[in-house]
C-alpha cells in the first residue's frame, strides 16, 4: 500500500513538471488544487487569527465609542433656559473634554433641545467658549444628538447618600474570650 500511494505521488509530481499540453490543463489545476490545501494546512491557524481578533473586539470598541459619547455629552443642566449659553458648569464640563479626552475621543455632544433655534444657540455657545479656551490645538468639533443623558437630580443623588450613611451599622468585632486562649496556649502548661 505504502509502494502505490509512492508510485502514484511520483508519477504526479513527474506529470507536474511536463510542459502543459492541450489536454493536460485538468492536471494543472489539481496540482495547483494540491499545494493551495498543503499551504493552507501547513499555515494554519495564522490566517484566520487577525479576523477572529478584530470580530471578537468590535463590540468593544462600540462600547468604548459609545461610552465616551456619554462623557462627552452636554446637557440641559449646562445651558441657561433662556439664552441658550453655557453655564459655570457647562464650561467646566468643555474644559475638561478638552484637556482630559484622548485626542481620537476629543468631540463634544451635546443633547438636542426643544426647537432648533434653541439647539443651534447651544451649538453656538459651545463653539464659541471652546475656540477661546483652545491654545494650541484646534477646538473640537461639535455635534448634536438625539441621546438623553441618565441623570438625576444632585439634591436627590445627595438625598440617597445621606440616608445610606446614616443606616450604616457601627462597626465592631464579635464577642467572645480572645484574650483566655492566648496565654493558656502561651505559657505552656
């Protein structure tokens, strides 16, 4: 068994090396067939690595986007009601985009408002104080969306702390003779 699958790889790699004829292109194909499978074998798993690893973090790389979208998202609470300008905490809010955001992650959002003219006043505003407080890089750009951020009131996140402080036990150690073990076990009687 071992002579023939010899013989018979002999005689294909022999045929592999005559020049192509006219009937012989079937034998070029199954010869190429052959080394595209043995190279495909011998280069396993290496291949497909790169794939698997880019399908595997591309749900992660939507979760970071979409988390900084979150950082970076500006709204109602930094905007005056009335004129459409960014509040003491609205600046403090672009400042610290601006200089703590990594570069690919340096976007600002901010909330769409009731009516347009009101969002374009915010979108405004925000451009505005972000080119005056850019030194040496250029502002970044603004966008508008149509996500609402997940807040609550301070004086209600304030609230819950307190009452959760307030309901902790004091701490303390159970009871029981620590002492009377120790020096029995100590003097050696």
């Amino acid at each position: 068994m071992r002579r023939t699958s010899w013989t018979l790889l002999a005689l294909l790699v022999s045929l592999a090396w005559v020049p192509s004829a006219p009937g012989f292109e079937w034998l070029d194909r199954v010869c190429c067939a052959i080394k595209s499978e043995y190279l495909r074998i011998k280069l396993w798993p290496e291949p497909w690595i790169e794939p698997d690893r880019t399908s595997t973090r591309a749900p992660f790389v939507m979760q970071i986007a979409n988390g900084w979208r979150a950082h970076n998202t500006l709204g109602p609470q930094h905007f005056d009601p009335e004129t459409g300008d960014l509040t003491h905490a609205g600046q403090l809010k672009v400042a610290d985009i601006m200089q703590i955001s990594p570069a690919p992650h340096r976007k600002i959002y901010i909330e769409r408002a009731d009516t347009p003219e009101r969002t374009a006043e915010r979108v405004a505003s925000t451009q505005e104080y972000s080119a005056s407080i850019a030194y040496d890089t250029p502002a970044p750009p603004v966008f508008v969306t149509d996500t609402k951020q997940d807040t609550m009131p301070a004086d209600y996140v304030d609230t819950i702390q307190r009452r959760f402080q307030e309901s902790t036990p004091e701490p303390r150690l159970p009871e029981g003779e620590v002492g009377e073990d120790s020096s029995t076990t100590s003097s050696g009687t």
